[in-house]
C-alpha cells in the first residue's frame, strides 16, 4: 500500500507540474510540433526524477524504467522526424513549396499616380505614433508597439499598430479598462491619429491569463500549429488578430505552410477561421513577411539542389543581405493590393539586381519582375550624395513606376528622423537620380532626366542664379580648364553646389547634378568645365575631370 500511495503522489506531482508548463508555454498537441516534442521529453525527465526517488525508496524501479523507454521513444521519434524534414533529403521538395509568377511591371504597378506613393516607412511610423498614446488617460500603462504595418482602410494608405500593455504589473492596473484603441498614421500626409473605441479590447498578444491572445486561442484550437498574429481593423474601423495556421507537408516537421487564418474580434474575442480564398476583403496582412521571404529563399536556394557548391542558377533576395542599417524590404502597393519590395541578385553578387519581386501579404502570391540595375543600397548612396552636406539618410526604397520605367523612391530623413526629402533614383541607371523638398517636385526633375518631360513645363529658377530682378540672363558659354585651389560646398534650395577657384581670380559654382563624381573633388584636381558669367559668380554648366 505503501509503495502504491508513494507513485500515486509521484503521478500527482509529476501531472501538476504538466498542467502548469502547459498553461504557460502553451505547445500545440499535434505530431506535426516540435513543441509538442519538448513537452513530452521535458515531462519524460520529470518523471523520471519523481518516480526515480520514489523507487529507490520502495526498491522497485520499474515506472523509472518506463519513463526512461519513453524518454528514448521521444528522442527516437526526434531525430527520426528530422531525417524526414531535412533539407538534404528533400531539397526539391522546399523548392516547390512556392511558386514564383512571372510579373507584367507597367500594367501591375501604377504609373504615375503621385498620391499612392506611400512616403512614411516604419521608423518614421513610429516616431509619429509613439507621441499620440500621451492624450490617453493613464498612458503611462500602455506601449505602442513597433509593428506598423502598412494597410489599406477606405481607400487610403495607413500604417496601423496596436496598443499594447506596458508590462504584467500595468496589465493588472488596466486590464478593467482594456485597451482604449490603436494608432493610425496617414502615410501620404504623415498624420498621425490615436484612434479610441466605444468597446475597448480584451483580447491581446501583451495580456495575460485568459485574456492573452495565443491562451485565447490554444483553447479553442488545441492541436494547432500557429504563426505569427497581425493586427488589422475592417473598413468600420473594428480591430481583429489574424493568426496563421502551419501545415507540414515535409515529413514530420519540414514544409510547414500557411494555408488557413485565424480571425479573432479583438473586443470580444470571437474567432473564426478562413481559408485563404475566402478572407475578407479589408483583410491586408495575413502571411508572415518572415514565412514568405523563407519559402522564397528555398525556391532561389534549391533550384539545382542542395549539392549546388558552384550555386548555378541561384538568385538571392535583399531580404537575405538585411541588417541593422539596411532593410532590405519595403512596401509599396500594387494592382494586387498591399505588397512587400525587395530586390533579387545573383548569389554572390550583391552590387547589382536582376530584378525584383513583389509579394502579396493577404494571398501569398509571389510575382517577379525583370529588370537590371543597381542594388538599393548604391542608389541610397547616390541619393544621399545629393545632400552630403547635410547629413541626410536615405530610407529603403521602394519600386514605383515612372512613365514605364522601374524606378527607386526613397525618403531623406535628417538625425531627428523627420523627412526632409524625396528623391527617385533609376533602377537601370542609378546615376540619374534627383531630389527635392516636395514630393512634385522631385517627380517633375526626374522625368526631365529620363526625358520623358520637357524642362520647360516647369520651374527650373532654382538652376540658375538669379538676378536682382529675378529674371535669368543668357550670356555666352565659356570652357576653361585649370586646378582647384581652393573648394568648398554650400546647400541651396536642397542642392548640394561646389564652389572652388581655379589659377584666377572667379569664383566657380557647380551643382551636383552636372557630375555626381564631383564628391571627389578635392584641391589640386584638374578640370575641365563650361560656364556662364553670372556677374559675381561663375556658374558651372558642365564639369570632368
């Protein structure tokens, strides 16, 4: 009897400490989780530690031994499970799990439609949202969160984030009062809005208990594999949490997939699940950017297998090259909807792309568009040269279409992170590249450079020195050539201008767009230039050296 009671309390023990690991982390019951795995190997330990002192006090061993067979079946199902998911068994297999489309550039990506160009990225975002939680009642017990995704809500360009709690001891000072709203940031007009609900929400990803959104969800879908929650509101401004569904289809946990969504009413925390096909329409994000740009990679990786040393054939991703001071995707919209940008390069050589593709986060359609150029981060070099002097960076571009050219746009933010210019920069040519402090007008100085403007439909006074009348002279072009003996830079109207001197006594003023090498510029270097007299100055009107 006994020995009968002692395992009873080791089982007791042993079942409660299952209870509580399973409350907080939560693992999917289902064969296909590797989480699963870990509970049952953890909890096959435990035992053996419960049941192991109690048989050592009754001289009998044989539940032990049953916790150690089942330890052992455990890690044998572990390692058999990776053998059939791995990589190198099924590389082809990884390969296909998505299918890459062929694009049409100038019919899926809008052209010239200048108020669709998203101009606030992320970090921006959140600069401008972070400042509206103040006008909350006790905002000292909520956090915006950093997600900022960028949707589509009535029509118009936002990027939206949730409020989260500021931590456990906050939650149980608010939790009563819920969550009061979300933030809403225009990303054409960089408006940002706190926007407060009539019913405040429960249900969330930074609450706790019952109210936490993955425990929320595990009691009602206990064997599923979950991927990451997006917040989304519908065209009524009504918030819900889109939760995907992982599916394996590469032995017991390789390929996993997305291919059902889990919606969940923020307020009342009512969830329903929908295949992808039958999404509702406000629906913008649903996949992971993370899950996408993985499937992407093995579709590039594995295109001649897993023993590709030479990578023959293998393309990669800037996603693949992002770090902390480089992106590597942005957003921008397209005849699809909301899409991720990034561009694609030949394995091993990041310096130029030969092509990109755009990625739709509510179908997972993945469509790619030929086209030869510079990689983003040399034409974020050029656009910052412009303004070198300033101190300017360029944010991650994004592809527009400019008159059926693929084309760079970017932000230049100053060191408080506000945006101070637009530029676009050619894809094909990344020397042509403008900016300017409106948005119009950088638009209108890049289609005079790839021809597709006539300079004279618009301003270009601030090309020109001008007079006390205003008005522009027309003198004579004059060429000259001789060493630079003395150099300095100046900023006008957002354009950087060199001024230097030569072996006389002028005064010379360039731009930056007659020669962007004129970055190298520096005393004692030969030129050749062209130039009008301007009275006091001599303006440059073309420039090599």
């Amino acid at each position: 009897m006994a020995k009968f009671i002692s395992r009873i309390i080791a089982f007791g023990a042993t079942f409660s400490v299952g209870v509580v690991v399973n409350y907080f982390f939560l693992p999917a019951w289902s064969f296909n989780s590797g989480g699963f795995y870990a509970y049952l190997l953890f909890m096959a330990l435990v035992a053996i530690c419960f049941f192991g002192i109690v048989d050592r006090l009754a001289e009998s061993y044989i539940p032990t031994i049953i916790c150690v067979i089942i330890t052992g079946i455990v890690l044998l199902t572990l390692i058999i499970g990776w053998f059939t998911s791995c990589k190198l068994f099924h590389a082809m297999r990884y390969q296909s799990l998505i299918e890459i489309e062929e694009g049409n550039f100038t019919e899926e990506v809008s052209s010239n439609n200048i108020s669709e160009i998203a101009v606030v990225d992320v970090a921006t975002a959140q600069r401008l949202g972070d400042r509206t939680i103040a006008s909350l009642e006790n905002p000292s017990w909520y956090e915006v969160d950093d997600e900022y995704n960028l949707i589509l809500y009535n029509g118009k360009q936002y990027r939206l984030s949730p409020i989260n709690y500021g931590g456990f001891f906050k939650y149980n000072k608010a939790k009563a009062a819920g969550i009061p709203g979300y933030v809403l940031v225009d990303a054409i007009t960089q408006e940002a809005t706190l926007v407060t609900l009539e019913n405040p929400i429960k249900y969330s990803p930074s609450a706790y208990f019952s109210y936490d959104l993955t425990r929320h969800l595990r009691n009602q879908y206990a064997n599923y594999v979950f991927g990451k929650s997006f917040f989304e509101i519908d065209e009524e401004g009504n918030p819900y949490w889109i939760t995907s569904v992982k599916e394996t289809n590469i032995g017991l946990f390789g390929g996993k997939t997305e291919n059902s969504f889990i919606i969940t009413d923020a307020c009342t925390g009512e969830s329903t699940e929908y295949s992808v096909d039958d999404l509702p329409e406000w629906v913008d994000h649903a996949f992971d950017l993370e899950y996408l740009m993985d499937m992407i990679y093995y579709n590039y990786e594995y295109i001649n297998g897993f023993f590709n040393f030479s990578k023959t054939g293998v393309n990669r991703t800037s996603y693949y090259y992002s770090d902390s001071s480089f992106a590597g995707y942005n957003t921008t919209i397209s005849s699809d909807g909301i899409v991720f940008y990034t561009g694609v390069t030949p394995a091993n050589a990041a310096e130029s792309i030969n092509g990109f593709i755009l990625v739709s986060p509510r179908t997972g359609i993945v469509k790619y568009y030929s086209c030869f150029g510079a990689e983003e981060s040399s034409a974020q070099a050029a656009a910052e040269g412009l303004v070198q002097n300033l101190g300017y960076i360029a944010t991650f571009p994004t592809v527009v279409n400019i008159d059926g050219a693929p084309t760079y746009f970017m932000t230049l933010k100053d060191g408080a992170g506000l945006i101070q210019r637009y530029a676009f920069c050619n894809v094909e040519n990344y020397s042509i590249v403008v900016q300017d402090s409106t948005l119009e007008g950088a638009l209108n100085s890049y289609r005079v450079r790839i021809g597709t403007l006539d300079a004279s439909a618009i301003d270009t006074s601030k090309d020109s020195i001008p007079t006390e009348s205003n008005e522009e002279i027309e003198v004579e072009t004059i060429s000259t050539s001789g060493e630079i003996t003395s150099l300095y830079t100046a900023e006008i109207d957002g354009y950087t201008y060199y001024l230097f001197t030569l072996n006389d006594t002028n005064l010379y003023m360039s731009s930056i767009e007659n020669n962007y090498r004129q970055v190298l510029l520096q005393v004692g270097t030969n030129v050749n230039i062209e130039y009008v007299n301007e009275s006091e100055i001599m303006l440059v009107k073309s420039i090599d050296f």
